[in-house]
C-alpha cells in the first residue's frame, strides 16, 4: 500500500505498538486503509502473525522500553523526517487497578518501592514516542479502569495516567478527550467495555474541543457515533443472529471437530464437567443445578452448598470436588481441614469430625454458565475455552463455543451479512524474523483464542478509525 502524504508535514499510516497479533490493525489497514508501517509486540509468536498477515510492516519484537528509539528512528527515516498520521497503543490490561495515589505517594515519600504494576508504566514509553512523532492524532485504548489507575510517573510521583498524558501532551498543542465504550454499542457482537483516549493537534479541532477534564462520562466529538442499542439505529446483536446457524458440536471425543471446518472446534471436557453442564439451562450456571437427577425423586434441594439429594443421596450435577475437612454445624459447607473459619462465619470446633466429603468448587456464579440466545456474547477472553472461566457455555450445546465462533463474534470472522475486507486475508500463520515458521499447520486453538481474548476487534477499530478521518480535514 503506498503512502500518501496529506499535506507538507503529514504522512497518511500509522504506528502500531502493544500489537498483539495485529488483530486490531486489521480495522486500519485492510478496513480504513491506513498503511501500519510498524509495530511491536513482546510476544514471539504474536510478532510472526504480524510479519505474516502485515509483509510491509517493519515489525520490532520485544521489550517497548528498548524497542522505542528503534521505532521512532525507523519512522523518521521511513517518512523521512515527516509526522505519522495515526499513533495506536493498547498496553497490557492486567495490571489496571484502582490503587489510590495517596498509596503510592506515601510509599514514595518513605523512600520504599511502592506496590505497583509495571504493565501500568508502559503508557510513558508510548507518550516519548508521541512527544518524538507528534502524529495528527493519537489513539490508547485500555481496560475502563484506566480512568482511575495511578502510576509513578518519570518524575518519581504519583500520577493518575491520564494526568500524565495531558501534562506531558498538551504542551505540544494535543487536545486529549477520554471515554468508556461498549464495543457492542458499534456493531461488534460482544460485550467489551473499553476506555478510549484520543488526542489530536490539528488546530481546527483543538479549538472545537479544547483543553479540559480529559475523561468524559459519555463519548465525545472525537469518538466514533454509537449506532446499535435501544434507541440507536439499530439493536445489539445477539449470540443467535452471529452462530445461531453453526453446526452442532459436543465436548466428547469424536464430536468436538467440524470435518468441514477445522476452525470449527472445541476441547474435549471430562466426565464430570460434561454432566454439570448437560443439565444446566441456557444463561444459568450449573451452582444453580438444585432439582435431583433421579427420575423417581425429582426433589429440589433447598440449600445452595448441598453437593447431594437431600431425599434419596443422588449426586446433584453442581461443580464439585472431594475434600477432606469439616462440615459447617451453621450452613452445612465443607470446609477443608486447614480452614478454621467458615464462609457464614462460624469458627470450627476443636472436635470437630474431620472426613472426606464432596463440596462446591469454590467460584462466582459466572463460572459453569451457558450464555443466552437472545443476548450479546460476553467479553471474549484469552479462556474462551475454559468452562470454569467466567460464563463461557454455549446456550444450549453441551460444549464451549468453537473457535470458528470466537472469530466471528470478534469480528475477525464474517457472519450473516457482514462481510468484512480483512476476514479472508488475515491467516493465523506466524513467521520468525527468518522467514521460517513457528509451528507446523495453520493455528492452533490456543493461539487464537488467546490473540483474540487480548485484541481490540478489527470492526471496532476501523470505525474509531474512520471517524478521525471524517473529522480530519486533510482527509479525502
């Protein structure tokens, strides 16, 4: 894709860096048609899929805090000397929290290391990378906690993170808006909340939103226009109207892989979770599996921590485990022998009678839960196929949903009648820098859904992407 110049200083691309496996910018290069002229990922394997899916992207594997001044003489060099149109950073998402400053600073001030997540730093190396490239517009996207995430900043202090984009960046003429999206609320069938933070330069928009509250609780002029929900343009879609129509499947040897789809497959479950699952209902969590399975009882169990028929002893198809301990006098839960309080609160005695018993896993009642037909997935995790993970069941099969499913939900895959640019160009091969593969075969199911479960879906990005085209008015 050759790169176009929009005015004297301006070069239409963009820089990609936490890029996974490129799944994001797919939304920009094939959808937008914005040349990615670089990226950095951490991860080897996730690198190849870039160097396969991206040949003219000049892709730097490894640590952002070293790769940074690579990236940016690369750009100055590839553009020469020009800005780049679009900066995109989507850093890690597991260590956001909401930690307080006044943690951090006191932790500072007695000259101790402050309990902090270095993953919450690596917005600083992105922002040098900025303050270096100055592009028109800028684009982090993040878990919606970032909002309240502090950090210690290159200064030593503690600083909430979006703080610290406007001091370091609103010198340098960005004006910078933030806010939380459901990707849903786009089109793209899923949930996922995510806090999008969009700066840009241009002067015509800085006076249109000018320096202020860079978090807004509502999408701003700089955000994509929201166009499915009630009283949108139209609904969100649901689980039935992406795979309502996907061939059945089963968690069981012989039945867990589509001789036509390769892609179309799920992992084989044991015994026991294959009988949890077949008598949970759609959208419920088997801890909620309280008739008994005995045709001649048929009796509902009044106690949530009951692992067996209070009437005829039949095992109660809730997720369970064997453990030697005691049983609560109160609320009648297994406790494990080393635990001397229980969850209701009442203290063990010291005689009490230690044997083996079958309790409830310990876990939310997300876990073992089928999704709902008529709803939107939820948010596609790297455990997609994990049915302990939080609500992962399909609706009605007795399985997790396929990676074929996963791709579609994400928006990667086409489905009904969206047909999407990338959707037959992006291939889940990955090259080594030396041309060489990492694995034998086309991908492997974990790859994908890991890639997936960390990605910004393609069809979100493109349309965030657009709409900075739209208010660019150097863009045709």
């Amino acid at each position: 894709m050759a790169l176009i110049h929009i005015d004297d200083r301006t070069v239409f691309c963009s820089i990609s860096i936490f890029s996974g496996g490129g799944i994001g910018d797919a939304g920009i290069e094939f959808g937008a048609k914005v040349p990615v002229i670089s990226a950095c990922e951490l991860v080897p394997v996730r690198a190849g899929l870039i160097r396969h899916n991206y040949p003219a992207t000049e892709v730097f594997q490894g640590d952002i805090w070293e790769q940074k001044k690579k990236i940016i003489t690369h750009a100055k060099q590839k553009l020469g000397g020009k800005n780049p149109w679009l900066f995109v950073m989507s850093p890690p998402c597991q260590g956001m929290s909401a930690n307080g400053a006044g943690k951090i600073s006191s932790s500072i001030a007695a000259g101790k290391r402050p309990e902090e997540d270095e993953r919450n730093r690596l917005v600083l190396p992105g922002i040098e990378i900025i303050e270096e490239l100055q592009p028109s517009w800028f684009l982090l996207e993040n878990v919606r906690r970032m909002e309240n995430t502090v950090i210690t900043n290159e200064l030593g202090n503690a600083e909430n993170i979006l703080d610290t984009l406007g001091r370091r960046l609103h010198p340098l003429g960005y004006t910078i808006r933030s806010a939380v999206i459901d990707f849903r609320d786009l089109g793209v069938p899923h949930h996922r909340e995510r806090l999008i933070t969009i700066g840009t330069r241009i002067p015509s928009l800085v006076e249109a939103v000018p320096h202020g509250t860079i978090f807004s609780q509502t999408p701003t002029l700089l955000h994509p226009e929201l166009t499915h929900g009630e009283e949108r343009k139209a609904p969100h879609l649901t689980l039935r109207d992406v795979i309502g129509k996907m061939p059945p499947l089963e968690a069981i040897e012989g039945k867990s892989v589509d001789p036509n789809d390769p892609f179309h497959q799920v992992p084989v479950w044991n015994k026991k979770h294959h009988f949890w699952l077949s008598h949970t209902q759609e959208g419920d969590t088997a801890f909620h599996n309280n008739r008994c399975i005995n045709k001649n009882c048929q009796a509902e169990s009044t106690l949530s921590t009951e692992t067996n028929c209070l009437e005829c002893g039949e095992t109660l198809p809730r997720p369970q485990t064997s453990v030697m301990g005691w049983r609560c006098s109160t609320c009648k839960t297994v406790n494990k022998a080393a635990e001397l309080i229980c969850a209701c609160g009442t203290k063990r005695r010291k005689n009490a009678k230690m044997s083996k018993h079958n309790r409830l896993i310990r876990g939310f009642n997300t876990s073992y839960r089928r999704l709902s037909w008529d709803k939107s997935a939820s948010t596609l995790t790297m455990n997609s196929g994990v049915i302990s993970s939080d609500m992962k069941g399909h609706p009605e099969q007795n399985r997790v949903l396929s990676v074929r499913e996963i791709l579609m939900l994400s928006s990667l895959d086409n489905f009904g009648k969206n047909k999407f640019p990338w959707a037959n160009k992006y291939k889940f091969f990955s090259k080594k820098s030396d041309g060489t593969h990492f694995y034998d075969g086309e991908f492997t199911p974990r790859l994908v859904r890991q890639v997936i479960g960390e990605s910004i879906p393609p069809l979100a990005m493109q349309k965030i992407v657009e709409r900075l085209m739209y208010l660019d008015p150097h863009v045709c």
